[in-house]
C-alpha cells in the first residue's frame, strides 16, 4: 500500500521485498594519524640523506665487499652452524622435556640440573669453554671401561672449531628449547592423554603420537625466533675460536683494509637478509600448524557454505510453494 507522506511526496512500497536505504556512513577524521606519518617520513628522509651524504660509511667499500666471495662463503658457513646447531638443540630439547615431565624422578632431576647449569652461565663463557676443551682433555678415548678401547682421539691435534662451535651453541640453545618443548606439552589438554592411555597406550607412544603432534601449534612461533636468534649467535663463535662464519671474517677483512664501518654494514646487510627468509619459513610454518585452531572460516568454507544454504533455500521453497492441507479451500 503507498500513499503520501505529509509532504505530499508518495511513499515507496511496504512489503517484504523493500530494501532500508544505504547508511552514509561519514570516516572520522584523524589529523594526528597524518601528523605522524609526516613527522616519521621526514625523520626517515633526513636518515637516509645524512646516511647517503656521509663519507664514513664508505659505500663504493661497501659496494664492493657486498657480493665478495669471502663474504658469500663466510654467510655459507654461517647459515650452516645455524641449521646444525638448532638441530641438536631442537632434538636434544624435546628430550630434556620429556625427562623433565616423566615420573622418573632421576630423569627429572637430571634435565633440571642440565637446565639450571646452560641456562645460568653465558653463551661467550660456554664457548670459551668448548675452545679450550683439547686443552682440558687432551685425549679422549672410546670403549668399554677397565675392558676394552675401541678408539684413541688425540684432542689436541684435532682441527674441530667447527665442531665445537656447533656443539657449544647447540648445548646452550637445547636449555632454552626444552622450556619451548614442555610449555607446549602442557598447553595440550589432559583429556588427550587420558584417552591415548584408554586406547592401550604407553606413555612414550603418547608423548610421540598424541600430545607433541598437537603441541607443535603452540613450540613453531618461539621455536622461529630462536632460530633468528642462533643465526645472530653464531657471531660469537670467534671464542672457539672460530673465524670463517660471516662476522668473523668481515672483521677479518676489516682489519686489512682498515675500513670497520662499511664492513659491518655488508655482514649487518647479509644477516637481514638470511633472517628475512627464515621469517617467511615461520610464517608459513605456524599457517601450517594453526589448522583447525580457530573458528574462522576461510574464503573457500565461505563460499562452500553459501553455496550449501542457496541450495537448501531453493528445495526449502520446492518443497513448500504448493498449499498446505485445507489451504486451497481457504
């Protein structure tokens, strides 16, 4: 039904096909929002320019050592201490995390102690430490106590840096790692473990097929950023001594050629660019892991789900268009 409004003007049709007219829905206005990004553009060009126009940074010396070929194999040997080194700590901290929640109470106390000592001394000191290990024990042999030996290894003629740089930044970083591992283990409900050991389960093949599979939503993301961090440790390594990984040897190079700012400037450069990679490898990782942890659909549910109700809304009208008893009388 129409008819006028008391303007005189007629009224558009009531009925269930009319639609409420668009709300003009007016933005704030936020000058401060403004304000700031000229303020941070400004600051940053003047950066940049200052950076460009200033001759202690040498960028043609910059320029050349970018690419060189030292530099490309010393961040070589640097990505290869990280992945090796995370290695044995990720594997060594999943299992000083099981020790630690087992009900054995030596496993327990065993983990603690490992804990308590790599987590409280510094990583420089450990590495020192693991440099003058062939001074400490010079041979180390290889056997069946008071019985027999199977191998004798003269420590001091070993040429291990490598070695012992992945081993000293793998055993701190482990300490860390298991810490990672158990907030993971215990961020999975209790019921998961009540029903692993109903179905006939031992508590290793629990640990391994129930509760770790679905603790590693919550071990990726730490786990990522202590990937970061160990790539930035390896700078340290020199304490072995170890100088082939990327800082070592632009600091090698710098002291040749005198010239430390540009240096640092290529291995900071390299550096930003391996721990960019790993990042997106986080990135997709957690996505991976994050299935099923939230509601949200994603687009193709959506569009899946509307193409479900659109089928039913059309059988529900099928089914319903003709009368119903007694209405054709009506």
């Amino acid at each position: 039904m129409t008819g006028p409004d008391p303007a005189g003007q007629a009224r558009p049709p009531v009925g269930h096909d009319a639609e409420p007219e668009p709300i003009k829905a007016v933005p704030l206005r936020r000058p401060g929002r403004w304000i700031a990004a000229i303020v941070i553009a400004v600051a940053f060009a003047l950066f940049a320019y200052g950076a460009a126009t200033n001759k202690a940074f040498a960028w043609d010396v910059y320029a050349r050592y970018l690419f060189d070929a030292r530099i490309s194999e010393a961040a070589w040997k640097t990505i290869q201490l990280t992945v090796l080194a995370m290695v044995l700590a990720v594997v060594l901290g999943v299992l000083l995390a099981v020790m630690r929640l087992s009900p054995n109470p030596v496993l327990r106390t065993s983990s603690w102690l490992y804990l308590w000592v790599f987590r409280g001394t510094p990583v420089y000191v450990q590495l020192v430490f693991w440099g003058l290990f062939p001074s400490i024990y010079k041979t180390l042999d290889l056997g069946i106590p008071f019985v027999h030996q199977f191998a004798h290894i003269d420590l001091q003629d070993l040429q291990a840096a490598f070695a012992f740089a992945v081993i000293g930044l793998g055993l701190n970083e482990a300490a860390y790692m298991a810490e990672i591992v158990r907030a993971g283990i215990n961020s999975v409900n209790e019921g998961q473990s009540e029903a692993s050991v109903a179905l006939g389960m031992s508590w290793s093949q629990t640990m391994r097929r129930t509760v770790l599979p679905q603790a590693m939503r919550v071990i990726i993301p730490p786990t990522g950023n202590e990937l970061i961090g160990m790539l930035k440790t390896t700078s340290l390594v020199s304490a072995v001594p170890y100088t082939l990984e990327l800082y070592g040897r632009q600091r090698d190079i710098a002291g040749v050629i005198f010239e430390p700012i540009p240096l640092l400037l290529v291995a900071a450069t390299w550096y930003l660019a391996i721990t960019s990679v790993l990042m997106i490898g986080q990135h997709f990782l957690e996505k991976r892991y994050s299935k099923g942890a939230t509601r949200a659909l994603t687009g193709r549910q959506l569009r899946a789900l509307a193409r479900a109700q659109q089928v039913g809304a059309v059988g529900g009208q099928g089914v319903g268009d003709g009368p119903g008893p007694g209405e054709e009388h009506a």
